[in-house]
C-alpha cells in the first residue's frame, strides 16, 4: 500500500473549503451535508474530495451504497488522520501568524506559505466577481492599482469561498506571460500589464524578460528570440486570463 502524502494534502491552505468539506463528512456522514454546510455544490464537494484525495495519495472516503437511509459516506482512517493533522498544522499556523502580526509581517509570512513553481506570484485584493456559465471571472486589483483578471471554474470559486474585498495572491507561470514593445497594437481579449524592462537573459528559445510593472510589482515573461529588447525599455506583459491562477494566503 502506498505511503500516505498528507503534506501534499494540507498543502491547500486552511482558508480554502475542501478540508471542512472532509470534516463535515466525518461528522454527518454525508456528502450531500458537508457541501450544505459549507455552501457549495454537491458536484463542488466531489471535487474537494477527488483533489485531496489525489493529493494525499490514499482513500479519504468510502460511499455506503443503499440501506435504510440511502447510502452516504464516512471517513477512512486514513482520512481521520489528515484531519488530525490540520487540526494540529491549523494550531501551528495561528501560533506563528500571531507572533508575526506582533512582528508586523503577519502579511508577508501567510504569502509564503504557498508552494508553487510559478514564478509570478502578486499580491492582490479581490475587485470583483462575474459569474457567466460554469466560468467565473474573477477581478483583482494588484498593487499600484492595476488589474488582472483571471477565469476559473465554477466549483473552484465555491472552494475557495472568493468574496469581494478578500486579500488574493494571482499566481502565473512565466512561460504563460508575453512580453512586447509598448508600441505594439493592444489586444482585445486577455491581461494587459505595462512596465518598464528591469533585465534580459538571452535565449535560443526566447528571451526572458524582467519587468517591473506600474506600482512596484515585479514580474517575469517572454519575448521572442532576438527582441531587442533592453532594460529601462517600456513594454507591455500579456497574459491570458486562463492562466492566471487565484490563491488564498494561508
């Protein structure tokens, strides 16, 4: 049997949704409950329960199917220890957030509590929230009020519990960031960041670009091999809504 990974698990911070989904199912034995309770779709707790599941790399839940009541669900043992464990990690958190808060970098030190590859990580203030479909487009004013906007599923803003005002992190690649002259025509759709070149890396299969955008937010994008471009040249960051990611400060 393989060895559980419940850091893996716990790697999505307790401000999200999906470990209070896998409490309420421990408590009423429900899936249908635990998504009532903690207002999301049931198709939403279905979904928090295949993530950490996939995560944790063992069972969290076993369904009854059928009998008096019509089936349900409980918890694994394995499933009982994780909660076990962000009960313990959620004590710790508070620990060292309070003594940060005393510090002045209460802020700063829940930021860093998200582990990522992607480079680009600002922080930011959920500005607004459109629902079209199954998609929702959520809108955050970074630093220096500029925007970026970012599409995500239905189920994940349920997960998430994205309100307006709430303090956000957008998350992108630097692989998924374009970076171009000023001067190039302005597209209609996606992300438009204006900035100034801080630093270039060529490259054979492109260059890397730093740019420090209009507020003092630094991100980090490419151009095409061969650009040109220079430092304290003012350029323009594109990026596709659809790669934005939105995370939650732990």
């Amino acid at each position: 049997m393989a060895s559980p990974r419940f850091g893996d698990a716990l790697g999505h911070g307790m401000s999200d949704k999906r470990i209070d989904i896998l409490r309420g199912i421990g408590r009423t034995g429900s899936i249908s409950q635990a998504a009532r309770e903690a207002a999301v779709s049931y198709k939403a707790a279905w979904q928090a329960v295949a993530t950490l599941t996939n995560l944790a790399g063992v069972p969290l839940v076993e369904r009854a199917v059928g009998g008096a009541g019509g089936g349900g669900a409980s918890l694994t043992a394995h499933g009982r220890q994780l909660l076990e464990l962000a009960d313990a990690l959620a004590l710790a958190r508070r620990d060292v957030q309070s003594r940060a808060g005393a510090a002045g970098a209460g802020s700063a030190v829940a930021r860093l509590a998200i582990r990522t590859s992607m480079r680009n990580q600002l922080p930011a203030t959920v500005q607004a929230i459109e629902s079209t479909g199954r998609i929702v487009r959520v809108r955050l004013a970074l630093a220096g009020a500029q925007p970026i906007a970012a599409r995500i599923t239905q189920e994940s803003a349920e997960l998430l519990g994205l309100a307006e005002g709430m303090a956000a992190i957008a998350l992108c690649k630097a692989t998924a960031v374009r970076i171009e002259r000023a001067a190039a025509p302005r597209r209609a759709r996606g992300n438009l960041l204006a900035g100034v070149v801080q630093g270039v890396a060529r490259g054979e299969d492109g260059d890397e670009i730093a740019v420090a955008l209009e507020g003092g937010l630094q991100l980090v994008g490419f151009a095409p091999g061969g650009s040109g471009l220079r430092a304290r040249q003012r350029v323009q960051a594109c990026v596709d809504e659809a790669a934005v990611v939105v995370a939650l400060p732990g």
